[in-house]
C-alpha cells in the first residue's frame, strides 16, 4: 500500500489561473440538440467551462499562478527549491515542461524540476512528490503545478467529453515547516484499465498515420479520431463510484476519521452527478463538498488546487480547516490525501487570454 | 391505466425520446442508439427525480445492461420505498 505520512510540511498557498474564453454548455455545442444540451447540463452540473486559446498552453497558466503566488507571498522565485508540473498537456513532447518553467519563472539552475504525466490525480501525486522531496531530500520549498488544456484533445463534437472538459493551471506552494500537522496520502494505480480514458494513437507504441487522424464516428457514437481523447463513460463511472469510494472509506477508517472530523471534503471535479454520488455515499453533507464544476468544468489536475483556490480565495477569515482530497482518473490512477489547511493564501483566480 | 411497468417503459422512452415501441425487456444499449453511456447517466438521474428514488452507483452501472435490469431496479427501488 503506498501510503505515507509526512511531517513537518504545509501547504502556504494555492493560486489558479483559467483561460479567458468560455464556452456555454447550453448554447454552443449546436451539434447536440438543444433538449440533450439541457439534459447534460442539468445531469453534470457543468453549465460553462474554459477554453484555452491555441497560443495558449497549461503552462502559461500554471505560470500566472505561480507568480501571483511569488507575489502575495512575498517569496523570490530563488527560494525554490523543486519544480513539479503534474500535467498531461506539455508544451512539448520533450523536455519536461518544468525545466522551461524553471527559466520563465527566474528560479535557480540549481532547482530539482521534473513533469509528472498524470491527468485527474495529479495534484495528489504531485503532493506525494513534494512531499517527498522535503521529508526525504531534505528540500525547502517546492512549487506544486497542475494544470491542463484538455479541450485541445477532444474533438469538438464528441458529446462524450465536449460538455465536461475544460482548462485551467494551478500553482500551490509546499513549505517545510516544523509546526505543521501531518499530511497523510494514498496512491492507488490500476494499470489494467487504462483503455477507458486514453488517447489510442499518436504515441510511440501506435504512431500518427493517416488513418489514426481519421475523424468518423467511433462505435460509441462519439465523433473523433484516435488521436482524440476516448472516455469509456459506464466504466469511468464506476471506477470512480466503487474503486475510488471504496479507497477513500477505508483510508479514512484508517486513520480514524469520519467526515464530522473534516471540514471540506475536495474532490476532483469529475462531473455534478458523479460527485454527488461520491460525496453521499461516503455521507459528506453538501456545504462540506466545495465545487466548481458548475463554472470551469472538469479541469484535470488542476480540478482540486482550482477548487481549493476559489474556495479560500472567497473567504473572509481562514483559520485551520482538516481536508480531505481525491483525485481520480487517467491511468488508472487515484489517490486520497489529508491535511490541515491553516491560514493558507489564495488570491483571486486569474484570466488569461 | 397504466400499470407501473409500463409507466416505467414510458418514462424511460420519454428521457430518450425514443417510441415506447422501441423498448421491449431485451432492449440493450447496443440495440438503441439513443441510449448511450451520457443518456444512461440522464436515465438514472431522470427517474431518482420522478419517483424520488436514489439509486447505488453499482445499480446504476447494473442498469447498463437491457431495459429488463433497468427495470427490475427501478422496481425494487420502488418497492422498498412504499
């Protein structure tokens, strides 16, 4: 069981940035009648979402909220120590993203920086990470990005994923500090499942060809190529109501908690339906259950931290707040975490154009 | 009158909107068009509003396979309930 429990670590801020534009579930997509259009809407909770420009790249986002971290915070980009993009969405095929993020944020040559190729838990993942570099090597501070422009990998008239989908960056900064509570955080992959969310073509192991650019409809009626992102919607579903569940109530028996011992529960945000699910059958009540769903969509591995921003940066007075954080999805992979939030700084979610 | 097993079959084809003739208890997913993976999602959420049921994720997954399971579950809900 990977799980671990760290020490002496705290989450100092959390910022995210999305782009500009938003689509609007109800009227764009005219390829979907307007009564489906309604239905999916009402079903998912997703009412409008944010979509990158294609100048624009997840990046660029997990740049802006960086800096804007810097800046409240009063932290040089010197002082960093490890640079962890968790993203599914590159600049580029290689290098790692994080190694132009170094420069473009005017760290050291000195700092650690590396991607992680995770969508859905990847802010969990990247925790782990952070996490690890501090209690285990001994680093300072690392900066957390999580970002995603997953819009660019759907095709636009795929019903599947084109109503759910969306953009956004996060950057959280993680500290060493000896006075912080326990974090505590389970990692959980099942590799055998990949075929239900996965780009089938375009790699190394089933390279571009003309064939695989081909857009037509697929046998579950989507419309897209194999170079397109494919959402085995049932299975997806029941990963994330059975397996991810099932992780989340047995991490929390272990460690003795119940959800009258949290006070926000942030789950990535799958889809509206999905998520009530979840939260109910782990017996979590609606004001504990923060959601952004309804206004950025599905945000990949950016879904929590965006989250968490826009909850934190709402309120007045912070004071210390237990979590409970999942993330879920690509891989499969999945993971449950628990820490306090304590005084954390979130400014404002920005707009990039 | 309808009885409850055909207001079910009518709901169900309204949700679709498809002909109540087009749903018999071996009608699958792959043998209706309409009735896709997002559809079923709208289904299942259309009927916990409509009879004020509220359905296991692993039933609704269960639900996935013909209108006969589909059904039997939204039946068994239905029951328990009264």
């Amino acid at each position: 069981m990977a799980k671990s429990v760290f020490k002496g670590i705290r989450i100092s801020g959390v910022a995210g940035a999305v782009p500009k534009a938003m689509v609007n579930n109800l009227t764009d997509h005219r390829f979907c009648p307007e009564d489906d259009r309604k239905k999916i809407v009402a079903l998912t909770k997703v009412k409008e979402y944010r979509k990158a420009s294609p100048e624009l790249c997840a990046s660029d986002l997990c740049q802006a909220a960086a800096e804007a971290l810097f800046s409240g915070l009063n932290r040089r980009p010197e002082e960093i120590d490890a640079i962890v993009f968790a993203t599914m969405t590159s600049d580029y095929r290689l290098p790692s993203t994080a190694c132009l993020l170094q420069d473009r944020l005017k760290c050291r040559t000195s700092v650690v920086a590396y991607d992680i190729n995770m969508g859905c838990s990847g802010f969990v993942v990247g925790l782990y990470n952070a996490c690890s570099l501090i209690q285990g090597a001994g680093l300072k501070r690392v900066l957390l990005l999580t970002g995603d422009t997953q819009t660019k990998l759907c095709h636009e008239e795929d019903k599947n994923v084109v109503f759910i989908l969306g953009d956004g960056g996060t950057a959280t900064l993680v500290e060493a500090d000896a006075g912080a509570d326990e974090i505590v955080i389970e990692l959980m992959t099942d590799g055998s499942r990949f075929q239900n969310l996965y780009v089938p073509a375009g790699g190394n192991r089933r390279p571009s060809t003309d064939a695989t650019r081909e857009v037509r409809v697929q046998p579950d009626g989507g419309m897209r190529s194999e170079e397109h992102l494919y959402m085995n919607g049932m299975e997806i579903f029941k990963f994330s109501s059975s397996d991810v569940v099932k992780t989340i109530a047995e991490f929390m028996e272990a460690e003795k908690i119940s959800p009258d011992d949290i006070e926000l529960l942030f789950l990535h945000q799958a889809n509206g339906f999905m998520n009530d699910k979840i939260a109910r059958k782990l017996k979590f009540r609606d004001e504990k259950v923060p959601y952004t769903i309804g206004f950025y969509g599905n945000t990949g591995s950016a879904s929590i931290p965006l989250t968490m921003a826009h909850h934190f940066s709402q309120k007045t007075s912070l004071g210390k707040e237990r979590c409970l954080v999942s993330g879920f999805g690509v891989g499969l992979s999945w993971g449950v975490a628990t820490m306090v939030i304590d005084g954390v700084y979130a400014p404002p979610i920005l707009e990039l154009e | 009158m309808l009885t409850v097993e055909e207001k079910i079959r009518d709901l169900f084809a309204a949700l679709l909107q498809v002909s109540p003739h087009e749903v018999r208890d071996e009608t699958r997913p792959a043998s209706l068009e309409r009735w896709d993976s997002m559809q079923h999602l709208i289904l299942v959420s259309g009927f916990e509003e409509e009879f004020g049921l509220d359905i296991d994720p692993e039933e609704a997954v269960e639900m996935y396979k013909d209108f006969a399971t589909f059904k039997r579950i939204v039946l068994h809900h239905m029951n328990s309930k009264s």
